[in-house]
C-alpha cells in the first residue's frame, strides 16, 4: 500500500495547486499548434474571408484528435510532475530545516559537560565570593576594634596631658 506520508504529501500538493489551465485549454492549443497549417494557408490564400477559411480547413488533410489528445495529456502529465517535484523539494528543503534545528538541539544537550564546567566554575565563583565576604567581615571588625583601641589610647594620652597640664601650672604658681 501507500506510505501514510507519502499519501499526506501527494494530498497536501494536490490542495495546494496553483490554478492552472484547464485540460481542455491546453488541447485547444495543442490542436492549433499542431494544425499550424490552418493559420499559414488562410494567410496565404487570396480572396474574401470565407475563401480564405474554406482553404484554411480544406488544407488540413487528416484532424489527428488522437495524437492531440496524447499531447495534450503528455504536457498535462508533464506540467504536474513538474509541480510535484518543486513541492516535493519545497517540502524536503523544511524538512532539512527540522532536522537541522534538531540536530542543534541534540548538539545542545549531547555535550552536558560544558554545563557541568560552568556550573562548578558558578559554585567556586559563588565559594569565593563567600569567603571574601567573610574575610572583609573580619577585616572591618579588627579595623573597628584597631580604631576603638585607638581612640581610647588617644582619650588616655590627652587626659595624660591635661593631667600633666595641670601639674605644669599648680608648680608654676
């Protein structure tokens, strides 16, 4: 039987053909090519109009409706294969898109491993960041302590100095 994609290609090229000339057009004009004869002696021929056809259509020996017909169904054949096979590359073209796009994907997640190396690169990164922020910690609170002693060495040296101030002046006096 007929694949089941093959039957939805062949449906779906078939809904969308072109509008085209009809059957019977094409073997109008397949008739008038192939009886070229009929234009050439009404042109040729001397006299009114109607001497001029009657020589025209005496001048067709043999109306060959059969080879016309299987002319007119050749081109015919030969017009729908043409279209078929621009559907048909049209349509594996998209597909190669797909398959395309869906190898990228597969490419994607085939390699986890560079994930992974981002991912632990993000942990160390967020690690580091963690142990600075606890080393500043620690650096601010001995800078405050630092700061603290400080002042309290300086509050003790100008109470010295007062001191020593005050002992300066009650000698002198």
């Amino acid at each position: 039987m007929i694949n089941k994609k093959t039957l939805k290609s062949i449906l779906t090229f078939t809904e969308n053909q072109h509008p085209a000339p009809s059957f019977i057009v094409i073997y109008i004009l397949t008739w008038l090519v192939w009886h070229n004869q009929l234009f050439t002696h009404f042109i040729s021929a001397q006299g009114d109009f109607f001497t001029k056809l009657t020589a025209a259509l005496a001048s067709i020996n043999d109306n060959q409706y059969i080879v016309v017909f299987l002319f007119t169904c050749i081109i015919f054949i030969i017009r729908l294969v043409v279209n078929y096979l621009g559907f048909r590359s049209r349509e594996l073209l998209n597909n190669s898109d797909d398959d395309f796009a869906n190898a990228r994907d597969d490419q994607k997640f085939a390699k986890n491993s560079d994930i992974a190396n981002i991912m632990a690169t993000l942990e160390k990164t967020q690690q580091q960041l963690l142990d600075s922020k606890s080393r500043e910690k620690k650096l601010l609170t001995e800078k405050n302590t630092a700061i603290k002693k400080l002042l309290s060495l300086q509050h003790e040296l100008d109470e010295a100095r007062a001191d020593l101030d005050i002992l300066h002046k009650t000698k002198t006096s």
